[in-house]
C-alpha cells in the first residue's frame, strides 16, 4: 500500500530547522547555544502593535474578509506609498504570514510543471513551496566572489523554456544580504518584458539596507505594472515573527482575484494580527532607525570578526540580517552538527544553517554556511570567538 503521495515524499525539510535535535540535546546537556540558524529577530515588537492586540474588546473574535481587513489594507496602501510604491487597497491581499503570499502566488500563475526562475542561493522554503504548488524551480547560480549579484542576463534568458512562468528574486536577500541594484532591475525587466513572464519580489526586508544604499521594489518598474507581484510580511519589519500577517501586491487584478478564491479556502488571515498590524504600521519611524542602526552594528562587528578567521571568505551583506560565509571547512553540514555534538567553550557553543539546502544545484554551497545576525553585539562576540576556536580544532578543517 502506498502510504504518502509523491508530494508528501519529496516535500524537502527545513535546513534551517533540521539541526534543532541536535542542539536541543546540548542543551540538555547543559551547553548555552548561540542561535545564529535562524531569523528571529530578538528586537522588542513595537507597543504600538502589542497595544492594540491587549485593547482588543469585540465580544465575538468572528471571521473577517477573505482579502484581509478593509481598514489594514488602506493603511497598508498608506505605508506602501511612503516608497513610491503607488498602490490602492484593492491591489493588497493580506495573507497568513509571507509564506502564504508565495505560495498562492506561485499557484495562481503556474501550472503543475511550469516553472520559476530564481537566483540561488535562495531562501530555503522556496524549495518547499514550490513543491506544494507543483512548480518547477529552475536556479541560477549567484556567486559568492562576487557578493552574490544578479548573474548575467544572458544566463537567465538562456534558462527560459516554454514552461517558464516568471523570474523569483529576494530584495533585500535571504540568505546573501546582497541588495538589487535599479540596473539589475531594469534588466529583469527587459526580460520579463521580452519573454512575457512575470517578475515576483520577495521584499520583506525592505528597511533593512545599509551603507546608504535605496531600495527599488519591482513595483516601482515603468511599463510591468500587469507583471509584477510583490510578497512581503511584517515578521522582520515589526519583529513579529509570530503574528504570520503576509501580504500579496500587484496591480494585475486577475492575479490578485485568484489568489483572493485561494484565500476564500481558508476562510481569512488571523484577525487579532491584523489588528496589531494595522496598528504598527503608526509605529515612530524612530523605533525603526534605531533598530536598523543596531543590525548595521552587529553586521559590521561580525564581518571584521569572521574576515580575522584564516580561510574564511565573509562578503559584506548590504541588506536584511544574514550573510553567506565560505568555512575552511570539508563539509558544512558535519561542522554545523559537529559544533552541538562535540565541541564547546566553557559550555557554550553555536548553531549555524549549512548554506547546502539554500541551494537548489546539488553539490553547491558544501562549505558554506548562513549566518543570522540576530544576537546583541555582545552575543555575536561571544558567538564569532567560540566559532574561530572551533574552526582551529574541527577536525575536518581544509586550511
């Protein structure tokens, strides 16, 4: 008897995730992990948004709008035309966290079979989501020598076949930091144009640029208005991993109409979050420098930190909180599990992803790991003095 569909066989793990085990029994044994693994921010949520959620009084907590509500959507509209991102409310669709925004994107554009470019390395749930829609991710290698930019235009369009829906980017990028140029926009959008794809941009990291650098969204591209779909969420933005409020914008009614029929499925998008969206979005725009200033701080003191390590390659992420790093290392998915089963400083030790499953060429990224830069500056000193330490003594090491 045949237990499990194809899809529930091939659905891939998380990379992110799939070491927890490991360091939960560390910590059972007493060990203090550092969580460099994961995008948890550990910023405060805003009280602008816990307020809200804490003066809710409606006596029934009843279904809302499928689209998401009325007055989150407006607000939303508000907040988006800040960056010349000119939108109305009714090209949002508020979503059950940015995971669902990408996946009733990628279905209501595709077919089973047809597929969607991406550059890689990418984040890693593409991988998954993909699967769940029956979408084909065709990758294209960005490279770590040259801090992970747009690959030549030419080997995209060299990847398109008459199955290709639409080109996939992450801006700010997860898991690289590197941040798209307008160029390499205007260049993507030459192909979308030529070829008649859609062109998506995963922005939920859209404060988070440094080094006085802008963000373009694809939003904001002349002449693919029809083409383009930004998904985006407040999970990094508001810290508030948690409240799973995502978002679909595009200007094309009919796609923003099929993923509405997707959403009636599951009734609406939590309504308390929504609440506490609505109201975060009013939060100081001082709340949001001081954050970015703290991440830009911890990003320098880790790069100089891991650029001191013989054999490490540490390029300088302009965007989001996390960076790809090149270990001198035989295999980053041994010395990702090898840090939490044998190795510690004074009962300390880190959690790292392995940069194989941002992936999705087999065999890239065996010796490169993500790195979230989440921790306070004293804990990434701590967390980067106890990974040099273990970088001399792995036994494994290639330097």
């Amino acid at each position: 008897m045949k237990i499990l569909s194809n899809r529930g066989q091939i659905m891939p793990p998380s990379p992110i995730r799939k070491l927890a085990p490991f360091a939960d029994q560390a910590k059972e044994r007493g060990l203090h992990v550092y969580h460099l693994n994961i995008g948890q921010p550990d910023i405060k949520t805003p009280e602008t948004f816990l307020q809200s959620i804490k003066n809710f009084d409606q006596p029934v907590l009843a279904y809302g709008p499928s689209a998401g509500l009325p007055s989150l959507r407006k607000k939303l509209a508000e907040y988006y035309n800040r960056f010349d991102i000119n939108v109305t409310h009714e090209n949002i669709l508020v979503t059950t966290g940015g995971s669902e925004a990408i996946i009733f994107a990628m279905m209501a554009i595709c077919d089973p079979g047809d597929e969607i470019i991406v550059p890689e390395p990418f984040y890693t749930n593409y991988n998954g989501f993909a699967v769940e829609a029956g979408v084909k991710i065709v990758p294209i290698t960005s490279k770590i020598e040259n801090d992970f930019q747009l690959p030549p235009i030419e080997s995209i369009a060299e990847k398109i076949t008459n199955r290709t829906r639409g080109i996939l980017i992450c801006n700010p990028n997860n898991p690289t930091g590197y941040v798209y140029s307008r160029q390499e926009l205007e260049n993507l959008r030459e192909v979308v144009l030529k070829h008649d794809l859609f062109l998506l941009s995963d922005e939920v990291y859209r404060e988070f640029v440094y080094d006085g650098l802008t963000h373009t969204s694809i939003l904001q591209l002349k002449g693919i208005e029809d083409r383009t779909i930004m998904l985006d969420s407040v999970s990094k933005r508001y810290s508030a991993c948690g409240a799973r409020i995502g978002m679909i914008v595009s200007k094309n009614q009919e796609v923003i109409d099929a993923c509405l029929r997707f959403g009636q499925a599951r009734l609406c998008p939590p309504t308390i979050e929504q609440i506490g969206t609505e109201a975060g979005i009013d939060t100081p725009q001082e709340y949001l420098d001081e954050v970015i200033a703290e991440y830009n701080e911890r990003r320098n003191v880790m790069v100089e930190m891991l650029r001191q390590m013989p054999g490490v390659v540490a390029p300088m992420p302009k965007g989001a909180f996390y960076l790809v790093v090149k270990l001198p290392v035989d295999d980053a998915d041994k010395f990702a599990q090898w840090l939490l089963t044998d190795f510690n400083v004074e009962n300390e030790t880190v959690m790292i992803a392995p940069a194989n499953g941002f992936y999705s060429t087999p065999g890239l990224g065996k010796d490169e790991v993500r790195i979230a830069y989440v921790l306070n500056v004293e804990d990434i000193k701590k967390a980067m003095n106890i990974l040099a330490e273990a970088l001399q003594k792995y036994p494994g090491r290639t330097v």
